[in-house]
C-alpha cells in the first residue's frame, strides 16, 4: 500500500507543485507514488527520451516506492472512457491513503483532463466490482495541488512548511534541464511561504471538509 500517490500530468508537474511534501513524507517514513500519464513530448524542444531520462533522475531523487508511466499524448490528453479506464487498475495496484493531483482550474487542458480523470477513476476503482479480492478502497483524501495561480484564484486551504527539503526540491525541479522550471518553483514555494509565515511552503487544495481523528494533529 501506497502512503501518499500523485497523478500527474506532465513528468515536471509533481515537483514544482508538491516535491517538496514528496520528501517530506519520504523522511517521515512514508511510502510515495507517482503515476504520470503523457511522456512529456510536447514540453520545450525536448525529446521524449529526454523528458523520460530526466523524469527517472527525479524519481530517484524524490525515493519513490511506486511509479508508473502511462501514453497518452502530451497536449492531446482528454478526460474520457480510456483514461479512467487506465487509471482505475493502478489505483487498485497500490489503494493509497491520499491521493493528490493537479487542479482542474490551470491554463493546460492536460492538467483538467488528469484532474477530472483522477476524480472519476477513484470513485469506479473504490467498488468492490473492481477488486481482485473484494475488498473495499477509497482514499483517505483526494487534494489538489496547483502551479497555475493565474487560472485558479483560490487560495490553498493547506500549507506545508518545505524550508528543510527546499533545496532538494529544487533539485528535483533542475533535474528537469529541458524544461527551466526552477525559477517557477522558487516564486511558488516563495508565495505560499508568505501566505503562511514561514520561507518555503507548498500549497494543497481539499475537495472535502478534512477530517481529523486525533486531537494533536492540530498542533
Ligand atoms: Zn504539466
């Protein structure tokens, strides 16, 4: 079982919006996911094998316990049938106890297919018609992340502290060369730091009320 798995679009968008709650979580001893769902082909002027190469350096430097590349093509992903379908076995394969993927208000319609995608795939693959063994599924959380403040105006209702992986954040981001996100990365991290008092943080968005069963997660 899967601790913490992301459903991304694009090889670079975990680590600009939440690599640094990635390693946070890998620290504390919790295991990590990540399912992409395009290669990447679109991005910059980098080829695919590049964007593949550099999304496995990162991977590595993330500690990933589970990751999954899927085909669908970069700038041409649409919610629909096949991509629920596609996403709905992987789910099963590792039922993680929060789930988190992009926000659906972003400039990409990449980023809103996933998004939808992820919705719908959770609810179908939470049946007990799609288990192997009958038993029952559903994510403890379903959160949103978001690297396009322009689109989404919404303020993020989570903020988690990063300044002690924020450079390792941002080695990750740089482990994507082609595609020059670390300058978007720092003003991110920058932003949500200010919104809340600390340096670095990186914000997450609930689609439900968070509900909490202990009394001392609020300190
Ligand atoms: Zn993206």
């Amino acid at each position: 079982m899967i601790d913490l798995l992301a459903v991304t679009a694009h090889p670079d968008d975990l680590e600009i919006c939440a690599g640094g709650i990635f390693l946070k979580a890998k620290k504390e001893g919790k295991k990590t996911g990540l399912i992409i769902c395009t290669r990447g082909e679109s991005g910059g002027y980098a080829q695919q094998q590049t964007r593949e190469q550099e999304a496995l350096h990162a991977n590595g430097l993330l500690g990933l316990d589970y990751f999954r590349h899927l085909d669908f093509p970069d700038a041409g992903m649409f919610f629909g049938q096949e991509a629920v379908d596609a996403l709905i076995p992987l789910l099963r394969e590792c039922s993680p106890k929060i789930l988190l993927t992009l926000h659906r208000d972003d400039y990409h319609p990449d980023h809103v297919a996933v998004s939808q995608t992820v919705e719908a795939a959770s609810f179908v693959a939470g049946l007990k018609k799609h288990s192997q063994d009958g038993s029952d599924w559903k994510p403890k959380e379903l959160m949103y992340f978001s690297g396009d403040l322009r689109t989404n105006k919404r303020g993020p209702d989570i903020l988690v502290n990063i300044e002690d992986v924020y450079e390792e954040k941002l080695a990750c981001c740089a482990a994507h060369a082609s595609q020059n996100i670390v300058g978007h990365a720092e003003r991110l991290a920058e932003w949500f730091g200010y919104l809340g008092g600390c340096k670095y943080a990186e914000g997450l968005y609930l689609r439900n009320p968070l509900t909490l069963n202990q009394a001392g997660s609020l300190f």
